[in-house]
C-alpha cells in the first residue's frame, strides 16, 4: 500500500472526532437509529492515503454499534480503471473497499497517520456487477473488525470483514488482514536509495509488453515487460503514470500488483477483457522498483481458479489466487468459468 508523508504535528485521529466536514461520526450509542451518510465531499485524503482529493473514493463515514459504515462514491470515468460497458473496474472496487479499511484502522483503531497500513492478506468476492447509470448516492461500505492483536500496547494486526452495498444490496464482501508499520520499524526494513524512481526500470533484455495484448490502449498502462529471450514476465509500471501513482512511492503498491495479475492473466488466456469476480492475496515482501520481480501464471485451471505468483531471487513477495470472466457485463448467472 502507499506510504503517506503527513506533518508530525498531525499524528492520529481519534475514534469518532473527525469526520468528512470535521464533524463528531462515532454514534454508536444511537442504537436502532439509522443514520443517513453525507456524499457532499470526501474524508480527509490523509486517511486513505492518497494524495488527490479526485482519487478519495469516500465520502462520510460513521460506526454504529461496532458496525463501521462508510458512503461510497466510484468515478463514472477513469484514467487508469475504465468502467467496461457502464460496468465499474473491479480493481476500482477493491480500491473502495482499501480505502474504507485504510480509513478505518485510522478513525476506529487509532492508527497513527504516519504508519503505513500495510495489507497482509486480503480476499473479496464481487456478487454482482456495478452499472455506472445506478448508484448515485446508495453505495456503502460497512465492515466489523473480527480480531485484533497487540504487542508492547501497540496494534500489531487486525482482521475486518467488509462488504458493499448498493441499495441496501450486498455486490461485494471480503476480509482483510492488516498490520501497521510504524517509521521506526519501517526504516529497519526500508532504505532511502530504494525511494523516488522518476522512470520505468527496464531490466536488459527485456521490452515492454504490447499494449492490445493486456486491454490497454497507452502503452504508459501497461505494467510488465517481457524477456525477449525466453517470454519471461516481469512487473516494470511506469512510475510517470500519475493515474496510478498519485504521489511517490518508493515499493510498488498493492493495487499495481493486482494490475499486473490482470495483464499477466490476460496475455496467458488471450483474453484482453478478462477481469476478476473473486481475488485472494497474500503480500508477503516489498516488490521493488529497480529489481523488478518475476510473474508467474499458472492458466491451466480444472477448478476456475488462477493462480498467480511473483517472485524476486526465488523468494516470494506476494501470492494471488483468482477467478475471472471475459464477460463482465453479463448477469452472473451468465457468464463464463474461463
């Protein structure tokens, strides 16, 4: 996930003292009263870390009864996550739902804002699809925390489950699984020379994969690259793509791996409009700018399921289990296992 530069004269916000417009959110002595949320501006960026007010995708949030609740609002048009015929991007909806944990662990659990909130596994399943034309003001994302560990007194993990709903309908649900990492134990495991690449590392031997054949159009989206040699896949974005990056990041980010299991998946099937209906990932290291980790696509699937690994120096850095359709414009009754 991102990392967040804030001002250390804003270190944490406390549980239900700050809320889109500044307001006092946390009613959960209201108990059976529903509570309308507010989509007349966003949270504070600073609580789902990114740096453009335009990529916030939360618009108010409150905790009823330990049940988190937060207002949704997708984009109709993107840069980067195009819905596919009025249909939204499903990274575009694990986006949301990274966001509302971020926002969170924050409000709820007292996160400081300079920690990174770094996501170790996370799973979500998308029940149904997301037209752009029907979901003014109904989306919502609620979660509940399920565990929650500690070491020294300070959080160590915390398990949610979340989901979405549009209308009151549940088209999303997952879990999640998140460790905060403060400066301290970050700058044990982080170096300053790893921080600010300013171009698309290409390891040699290696070119850019075609646009077409991932479902890009700029090839500025496209974020593998290939061996020449023998086809070997490696994840080289281009760090000039600020639909993606917004701001700085000195790891490659959670939702550019999730981009790269597409493209890799697609290129395995030929099939450039595939997208996911389920994802399971376990982030287990840092993926690096300048030693671009390997993808590995095992496409041959009897159970409907791909997996996908991406490795650096044989070591693992994250592990994603996933299912897909070419057809996501189709009810899910309708589509296809492939």
């Amino acid at each position: 996930m991102p990392v967040l530069s804030v001002s250390r004269d804003i270190l944490f916000v406390r549980s239900g003292t700050l809320g889109s417009a500044g307001k006092k959110t946390d009613r959960s002595g209201l108990r059976g009263f529903e509570v309308s949320l507010s989509y007349a501006s966003t949270v504070p960026r600073q609580l789902v870390h990114r740096r453009s007010p335009a990529d916030v995708l939360l618009t108010d949030y409150e905790t009823v009864d330990g049940m988190h609740r937060a207002a949704v609002q997708l984009p109709t048009s993107h840069r980067m996550f195009v819905p596919v015929r009025r249909t939204h991007d499903s990274l575009m909806i694990a986006e949301a739902l990274r966001q509302a944990v971020s926002l969170f662990c924050h409000v709820e659990h007292d996160v400081p804002l300079d920690h990174v909130v770094y996501i170790e596994h996370v799973r979500f399943d998308i029940l149904d699809l997301l037209s752009v034309d029907n979901i003014d003001d109904s989306l919502v994302a609620e979660s509940i925390t399920t565990d929650r560990t500690f070491e020294d007194e300070s959080l160590d993990n915390l398990k949610l489950s979340a989901r979405l709903l549009n209308r009151g309908q549940v088209v999303a649900s997952g879990t999640a699984s998140v460790r905060p990492i403060g400066p301290d134990v970050y700058s044990k495991v982080r170096k300053p020379t790893m921080a600010d690449p300013h171009f698309r590392y290409l390891p040699a031997g290696t070119e850019v994969v075609e646009p077409a054949g991932v479902g890009r159009l700029d090839p500025s989206d496209v974020v593998l690259a290939r061996h020449t040699s023998d086809g070997t896949l490696v994840v080289a974005p281009d760090p000039r793509n600020l639909a993606m990056f917004d701001h700085s990041v000195e790891y490659l980010p959670g939702v550019t791996m999730l981009e790269a299991a597409r493209q890799a998946l697609r290129l395995a099937t030929g099939c450039v409009g595939l997208d996911f209906t389920s994802l399971e990932v376990r982030f287990l290291g840092f993926a690096e700018w300048a030693n671009p980790c390997t993808v590995i696509v095992d496409s041959d699937t009897t159970d409907g399921i791909h997996r996908i690994q991406f490795e650096h120096d044989g070591v693992v850095l994250s592990a994603m289990s996933v299912t897909a359709t070419p057809e996501p414009w189709l009810p899910l009754s309708d589509r296809s296992s492939r």
